[in-house]
C-alpha cells in the first residue's frame, strides 16, 4: 500500500518527502470518517431503541425512518452562535472539548477493526488506551472549571471522582486479560481469544475460547465501569441534568457542544468495541472458522477474494457484537435512576474492587492449569 | 491560612427559579460546603397570580373556572372545596348522582395527578422510561375527562349545588374498563421500580419526616401518612359520599422517601377500587338507562328513583346574575392528592365573596424542604423534594 | 458477606425484572399520534374556538342579553353592542370575543338562553399576533348549516 501510495505521488510530480509526511495521515482521516459515521449512526440508534423500549416511534421527519435526524441535527449545531459567558476562562473554555475529543480520536486508531484494519499496531496498545482515556476526564475537569458556572464546577468535580474510582476496577479487570493472553497488544489479544475449547466439532467454535468464560465477572466490573467510564445512566453524575442541569456542558453552545457530544457518543462505542475486543472475541467469528470462507471456498478460488471477503466478515462480526453490547448500555439506559455520589463512591471502591481482584485470583489460576495441561 | 479559608469556603448556589427538577418555578438558595447543603432558603412567589384577590372583584360563577388554576394538576379538588364552602353558606343541597359524578372525577383526578408525581420524581432520579408509561395512563384518564366536562386540564365541571352535565354515554363503561387495566399497569411501575437496588439506596433513609416535625409543620396528605400518622379526610370527617364507600388509608412507618411512594402507590390502587365502587353504588346508574326510566316514570316526586332529587345533576338551577349567597363564613376542607386543600370564604351578602382564602398542602411542605435536606448530599434535593410532591402554582396561587 | 451476597442476588433479579419489563413494551404500539397529519378524535363536548349560531335566513340568533358577559371571568373580553330596529326586535350590532385572552371556561355558552353563543371543536388558534385574534362579528359567524349541525350535536349530548 505504502509503495503505491508514494508512486502515485510520484507519477503526479509531487515530491516524495510530501508522500512520506501525508502518508501516516491517512490513517487518522478514515479514522476520523469512521468515527463521524459510527456516531450519527449511534445517536439515531440511540434515540430509536429508546423510543422503541417506551413506546414512541423516534425521530421519523427527516428522511425515511428520521435517518438524516442527526445529520439535520448536526447542522443545526454548527450553524448555531458560539456563546461564551462574560468571566469564563477563554483558553481553556475553548481548549476543554478539544482535550475531550483528541484522545478518544487517537483511541480509534488504536482498535483492531479486522484483522489487518488496524491504524496504529501497538505492542502496548491496551495500555495506550486507558492512559489516553483517562485524558478525556482532564477536559471535563477544565470544562467544569472554565466555565465559571457552579454547577459545570459540581460536575467536573464529580466527574474527577468518579473516573478515579472506576478507573482502578477497571484496569484491574483489564489485567486479568493481559494475564489471559499474555500480551498487551490488542490484535494479539484478539487472536488469543481464537481455537476453542478442544478439536471437537462442537467445542472448536470460538466461542468457548472467549476471555468472557473465564473471566466473567471480570467482564461484569468491566462492563460496569466502562459505563461509568462513559458517563452513562446509572453513572451520568457529571452531566445528571436533573440536579446539575446537564453539569460540566451547561455553558457550551454550538461546535464546542457538538465536540462534547460527539467525544461522548464516540467514547460509548469505543468502550463497546473495547469489551468486544477483550472479552467477546473481537473481530472473530463466534464458530470455527469463517462463514464466507465455508460457503465460497468451494466456488471461489482466488485467494484474494476469499481474504476480502474474510475481512469484511471479520468487520460485520465485531460490529454485530459491539452494537449488541451498545444496545445493552442503551436498554440499561431506559431502566435504571442515576446514582448518588457517595454511593457511586463506595460502590467501586467496597464491591467492584474486591470483585475484580477476585476476578484476577480467578484468571490466574486458570492460566496457571490451563499451561500445566497444554503443557 | 490563605489554604485555611480556601478549604472553608461555602459555596452559594442558585437553584432555581428555572431548574429541571424544581417543579415548576421555585428557587431555593443553597449553601454548599463540597456537595454538602448547609442551609436551604425557599423562594416562592414566581407563580403568583392573586387568586385569592381576583375573587373579590369578580362574581361566585365568574370566580368559579378560576379556581382550577390553584393547582392545575388537580382542578377538580380546589373546584370541590370551593363548591362545598358556596353551598354551606348558600345552604345549597347537592343531589346523591351529582355527589357521586364528583366522587369518581375526584378519584381519578387523584390517580392522573399521582401518575405526574410518579414521572416528576422518578425523572428527578434519572429514570426517564416510567414517565411516558405513566403519562400513557394519565393519557387515557384524561380522554375520560375530556369526554366528559370538554376540557383536559381545567374542567370547570362542578357548579354550586352539583355538576354541570351528567356523565355522556358510554363513559361508564370506559371508565370500568380502565379501572380493570389500571392495576396491571401499577404492576408494571412497580416491577421497575419498586424493588430496583439504585431506587431503594437512593430513597431508603432519606428524608426521613418524624410524626413530630410533621405535626409541626402541618404536612396533610400522603406525606403525613408515610409518616404513620393516620390523617385522612376522606375517613375522618367524611365530606361528599365518602362514608358510603368502603376503603382503607394506606400508612408507612418511616416517613422516608421511599415510605411516602409506596403511600402514593397505594393510594393509586385504592382510587381505582373507590371508583369501582362508586360506578356501582350511583343511583339512577348509568345515563342511559336513566334518561330511558325518567322518562317512562315521569312522576316528579322528590323521592323517586329515576326522577326524584337524588339523581338529579344540580339541586337548584341558580342565575349567575342574581345569585347572593347570605353573609357568612365558612370553611371547606378537601382532601386532595397532595394533602388538605382549605378554601375559606366570607360573603357580605353582594354576588361577589367578600374574601376567599386558599390553605394549600403544598406550601406546608416547602416549608419542610431546608429542615428536611439540611446536611444532605445535593443529589438528595431530588429524591426528597420529589417525594414532598410540591406544585407550584399551588403554593404562590 | 452472607449480606452482601444476597443483596448483589436480589439486586440483580430486580434490575433483570425490570429491564424485561421494560423490553416487554418494545413489543407494544406505539402511542404516538403523528399530530399534523393524524388529528385527536375529539368529544362532542370539546371546549374549543366560540362562535355564533345563525338561523335558517342567515340571522344571529343573539338577542344581546348581555349573559355571557355577566359570567365571563374575564371581565371585558366579551364586547356587544345591540340596538333596536323598527320592529323593536334586537339587533346585535357588534359582537367581539378576544380569544387571545379567552380561557375556554365555557360559562358564556352555559348563560346564554337561546344558545346562539357556542364552543366549536376548533383549537388550533394560533396566529401571529394578538390583534389578529380579535373575532368580530363575521369571524365568529357559522352558516345556517353548520349552525344546524351543532345544534343537533347539542341535543344529541344532553
């Protein structure tokens, strides 16, 4: 790809070094494509399954079944006035969607989509991740701040707490993985879920070689603090607008909203492809092998073909899996109240800490006969 | 000691007078240390619209669609208090079907009134689905109301000396048919909520009103019986035809938040048997068999079954115009969803009240709010105010 | 820990009966009504836009009684103004409802004696600006037939 990429460049009379700098660039604007397209999908599948699961019928005016309702809505958001409150710090009040959106963008990067649609295949991917999601938590605090609103403050505020809480549950279950697949790299992760149980016909499926069996509970304090993570309902407590009316994006109007909103939908299905990726199975298919390559191999002998057609299975499994999980985020979204802050305090520290360390106590030893027995 | 006074710092915070979950336009000034409200000052009086002062520059009737807008969640009870008090200084006898037409239209506005509480307080806690199932129910009440008086939200149904129209054909039937889905719809909140972890920790132990302070404070209504005290109107001075139904006050012991939903469950559930009842016991029975019965029996005696005073709609007709209610006082107390209405009225002898005064539940509990939620988390507020079941145009009136 | 456990069993079934609970209704209707296209059915009692009965030659049959504005809360929102003609019959010369200002009570139709002041199904009042919401007297006006037919509602219903 790299080589035809430069010699297109050099056909067209562009200097090489031009090829070699715009070259990892790409990456970052089908990133970038991807992102937008996953969330406008995301906020319209958002508001129908919840208008689905209370009886409504959703966004149904713009285009059929409301599909341009996002879009529409989008547009509205960007025409609209940037309006900035007279003593807010304007650097930072700028600065804060940016430091939000940045690193969920670089996160997209870092997933294994398909089996080569990776941008960036890092051997410390994992940790990349949550170091860099952790960011995002930085620019809700500087939102909070700079917004010189109180109630923007109370929600930053809480949102610092509540992503310290929820962060170490979290990275603690994430370790169970890493002791799982004995690596940090999240394509290898991914073909470490692959094989199943035994060479059975049955058991060979790739579904009982999911981290998900062995690390169930993991999954559990997982799941549960990615939505916190996300600062979804039950956790929504640094935007809860029935208490803080909408917390630290009370003063954002306009583009500086739509960033806010756009890193949140981003982040929801980042999160959702990240508990795929971990514990699902990513972009592997739940049987032994791959549909496409069942069905056409007998019809279809070129090589090349049946690899495109694996890949694009391979991108239609994870997708399936992650928008399984997002509806489930969105379903617990429809049923449960928020929680108040002290409780959502001694929740993570008493229950899911414990819980996920006697999760790691469990992988552990997993691995530790599940190795004595391969030998 | 610059650290000293940085760490000491109260927070002033406004909430209010337009915030999600004020119901309406309240404003309460908060002093917070961290999330921790010290001191609460409740702001009333954005909703005030001098009703009380209105009265004395208009007639009775005049008066009368004005006095729906006290509480606009639940016209029919202020429309009742100040019927009842006109009659007793007017001396107006209210026919038994005119009685029971207020019975069940007071019931249901009881149930449609508790459903709004339901979807405000569960909204303030973050649950956003039980609202549109509940106001799907409200919904189908409210079609009844608009069948029968014209209107959904500001009946203006009742009149001195009974109501306005008889109930329209076929009502009936609706009304017991939706009294037998009513409950399996209760079921349904409750499966969501009742039970539900996040709601029993955000509720359970919060807010806890002890008899004393409620007694203090003159809480009525469904905020007093989750309290445990046993206060009903509707049992202990019966008004309307309440003494020829048979049902019960539902109490809770804690006086917590959770204590004064179950109350208000309840009571929902009680509501619908009291208007099952009511839609059996009505005499002269349904409009059509009525009208059939009267006017085959025709005898025109006061004590007749089909056409004697007792299922007539209103005891006597009175002209707006020349209607001059003798000089007196008088007070009228009604029990509605959020506790005792109180509608106190002078006449001078002129078609006009010389004075007419509102005591509304809601304001008594407002009141409560700083006492209730001092040295509580702020995300308290919610659960707490949610759970008094405040209206606004209530307390400014 | 025998609490804990039992609380975190129990908490679990219960938040489980309840997202099925909730799932249960994704198989139900939906209750919208597609307001602009799909319009309420409305009771025959409905209080909506006032207006003026009309006899069979096309006359109001107001008499200019002055009833409604007696009971009107509203104070001056209903404005008649009547003379006589030569047969000392009353004519009503100008009749003018605010409706801007009108809270749909309903009590001008109850005073009246020859119900020639009605409530319609009409709600959809809105206008630019206030003054436009000022009927006179032929803005109110129904023809003889539609005069005909709310009569016949009218008894139908009581």
């Amino acid at each position: 790809m790299h080589d035809i990429y430069i010699e297109i460049f050099n056909k067209l009379g562009i200097p090489t070094v031009l090829a070699e700098i715009t070259w990892p660039v790409i990456p970052f604007i089908f990133v970038a494509i991807l992102l937008i397209l996953v969330v406008i999908f995301l906020v319209l599948m958002e508001r129908k399954v919840l208008a689905w699961l209370t009886v409504r019928k959703g966004p149904n005016r713009v285009g059929p079944f409301g599909f341009f309702q996002t879009i529409a809505d989008a547009i509205k958001l960007l025409c609209k006035e940037d309006i900035m409150s007279k003593d807010t710090n304007k650097i930072l009040f700028t600065l804060a969607p940016m430091i939000v959106f940045a690193p969920i963008m670089i996160i997209y990067g870092l997933m294994p989509f398909t089996e080569k649609f990776v941008a960036i295949n890092l051997a410390a991917g994992l940790f990349l991740v949550f170091a860099l999601s952790s960011i995002t938590t930085v620019g809700i605090v500087l939102a909070g701040w700079a917004s010189n609103n109180k109630y923007s403050l109370l929600g930053g505020m809480r949102s610092a707490a509540q992503a310290i809480s929820y962060e170490i549950p979290l990275v603690i279950a994430v370790l169970s993985i890493a002791v799982l697949a004995g690596t940090l790299n999240l394509s290898d992760i991914v073909i470490a879920q692959a094989g199943g149980f035994s060479d059975g016909a049955f058991f060979s499926w790739n579904v009982f070689s999911w981290n998900i069996i062995p690390a169930f509970i993991g999954f559990v304090v997982f799941f549960i603090c990615s939505i916190a993570e996300v600062n979804r309902i039950p956790f929504d407590l640094p935007e809860a607008e029935s208490e803080l009316v909408s917390g630290y994006n009370t003063e954002y109007s306009g583009m500086k909203f739509a960033l806010f909103f756009l890193a949140e939908y981003a982040a929801m299905f980042i999160m959702s492809v990240l508990i795929v990726t971990l514990f699902l199975g990513g972009y592997l298919s739940p049987f032994s092998d791959y549909l496409s390559v069942t069905l056409f191999q007998n019809i279809i002998h070129n090589q090349n073909i049946l690899y495109i057609f694996m890949h694009i299975e391979q991108g239609f499994w994870l997708i399936a899996k992650t928008y399984f999980v997002i509806f489930i985020i969105i379903w617990i979204r429809a049923t449960l109240p928020r929680l108040r802050a002290d409780q959502l305090m001694s929740f993570a520290w008493k229950f899911l800490l414990p819980l996920s360390l006697v999760n790691l106590t469990i992988v552990a030893v997993f691995k530790y006969f599940s190795t004595l027995m391969n030998g | 000691m610059a650290l000293e006074s940085t760490l000491n710092k109260e927070m002033i915070i406004n909430v209010g007078p337009q915030h999600p979950s004020t119901h309406g336009v309240l404003r309460l000034v908060m002093t917070l240390e961290g999330e921790i409200i010290k001191d609460t000052k409740p702001v009333i009086g954005y909703l005030h619209r001098g009703l009380e002062k209105l009265a004395e520059s208009r007639n009775y009737f005049q008066y009368l669609p004005m006095v729906d807008r006290v509480d606009y969640l639940s016209s029919f009870f202020c429309s009742a208090a100040f019927c009842y008090a006109v009659e007793s200084i007017a001396g107006l006898k209210v026919p038994k079907r005119a009685e029971y037409i207020r019975l069940i239209t007071m019931e249901f506005n009881r149930i449609t009134s508790h459903l709004m509480w339901l979807t405000a307080f569960l909204l303030d806690l973050g649950a956003t689905t039980p609202m549109f199932y509940a106001f799907r129910e409200r919904e189908d009440i409210v079609k009844l109301f608009e069948e029968l008086t014209g209107q959904r939200m500001m009946y203006n149904f009742y009149t001195f000396g009974g109501v306005k129209k008889d109930l329209p054909e076929g009502w009936m039937t609706k009304a017991v048919d939706l009294c037998k889905s009513m409950p399996k719809m209760f079921d349904e909140y409750e499966a969501i909520i009742t039970k539900n972890p996040i709601f029993m920790e955000r509720t359970k132990g919060v807010g806890v009103l002890t008899q004393k302070m409620a007694a203090d404070y003159a809480i009525t209504g469904a905020n007093i019986r989750g309290s445990g005290i046993d206060f009903d109107l509707r049992k202990t001075n019966p008004y309307s035809v309440y003494d020829e139904i048979d049902f019960k006050t539902h109490l809770a012991e804690n006086g917590d938040s959770y204590d004064r939903y179950m109350v208000r469950i309840a009571e929902m559930r009680e509501s619908v048997k009291i208007i099952e009842q009511a839609l059996k016991q009505i005499p002269g029975g349904t409009p059509e068999r009525l009208k059939v019965k009267s006017v085959n029996c025709g005898c025109k005696k006061e004590d007749c079954e089909f056409c004697g005073f007792d299922v007539q709609l209103v005891g006597k007709k009175l002209n707006a115009a020349v209607f001059k209610p003798p000089v007196g006082e008088v007070i009228s107390m009604i029990e509605a969803p959020r506790g005792v209405i109180t509608c106190y009225v002078v006449s001078d002898g002129t078609n006009k009240p010389y004075r007419v005064k509102w005591r509304t539940p809601s304001f008594s509990s407002v009141q409560l709010l700083p006492e209730l939620i001092k040295g509580k988390n702020y995300s308290d507020l919610m659960p707490i105010f949610g759970s008094l079941d405040v209206v606004l145009p209530e307390v400014d009136r | 820990m025998k609490k804990i456990v039992n609380k975190t069993v129990s908490g679990i079934i219960e938040i489980a009966r309840g997202m099925f609970t909730i799932l249960k209704h994704a198989f139900r209707p939906a209750i919208t009504l597609e307001y602009p296209e799909k319009k309420p059915i409305l009771s025959s009692r409905i209080r909506g836009k006032l207006a003026l009965t009309t006899n069979q030659e096309g006359n109001l049959n107001c008499v200019g009684c002055m009833s409604c504005t007696k009971v009107c809360p509203c104070g001056d929102l209903i404005q008649i103004e009547s003379s006589k003609d030569e047969n000392n019959k009353p004519v009503v010369n100008k009749f003018t409802i605010d409706i801007g200002r009108c809270i749909f009570c309903g009590n001008c139709t109850q005073a009246c004696p020859k119900d020639a002041l009605i409530m319609t199904d009409e709600y959809e009042l809105a206008d630019y600006s206030r003054e436009s919401l000022v009927f006179d007297k032929d803005k109110l006006m129904l023809s003889p037939e539609e005069s005909a037919n709310w009569r016949d509602k009218k008894e139908r219903d009581s």
